[in-house]
C-alpha cells in the first residue's frame, strides 16, 4: 500500500510525462499515448509508466519502443521539474485496462442483444 507522499510522487511524475507527451517528441514512432499511471519504488530508484497507446498492435509496439528510447530525456524533465532525492529510471508498460473495458461492455451488449 502507498503512503500519500508516494502518491504525490507518482501523480507528479505522470503530470510531468503527460505534458511532455502532449507537447510532442520528436521521436516518430511515437504515437497517441495517454499516461494511465505511474507506480514508482519507495526508493526512488525506478518507476513504471503505464500507458494507453491508441492503435494497432504494431503501433504499440513502436510506440513503447520510441518511449524507451526516450527515457533519458523524460527523466532529465522530470529531474528538472521535481525535487526528488533521486530521478527514478522509468520503465514503460502497456495498460491494457482500458480496452480490456471496452471489450467488455461489447460483450455485455451482443448479449443482451442475444436476449
């Protein structure tokens, strides 16, 4: 469980990522990318992204391959942004919660259809 000190930690590292996000790397793989949430150790050593990626699964893929070649400068944003005792090195994984949702609903629709 997560104190509220690490929880402000994460909130500001996803905040942190988010803009940097929206006001785009330069990096084409890159593509639609919404920060879902961060979970960082409570050593501050490392931190895992989890990212919703709009597209195909080629498409995560090459955007999941672009954010880790891009760890280094997000890092040096977030150590400029935020007075962290240590800048965490972030891993990025695939939140796959939201379309896993969506499947979902579509299922419980075809059956109340069936009904």
């Amino acid at each position: 469980m997560q104190g509220p000190r690490m929880r402000r930690v994460n909130e500001a590292i996803r905040e942190v990522l988010s803009e940097a996000l929206v006001s785009g790397l330069k990096d084409p793989r890159i593509g639609f990318v919404t920060v879902v949430s961060v979970e960082t150790a409570p050593d501050l050593r490392s931190a895992k992204v989890y990212v919703s990626i709009l597209g195909d699964e080629r498409q995560q893929e090459d955007t999941l391959t672009g954010l880790s070649h891009s760890h280094g400068y997000l890092q040096s944003l977030i150590a400029g942004q935020l007075e962290l005792k240590r800048t965490p090195r972030l891993t990025f994984v695939l939140d796959e919660s939201i379309e896993r949702g969506m499947r979902i609903e579509r299922l419980l629709k075809e059956l109340g259809r069936e009904e």
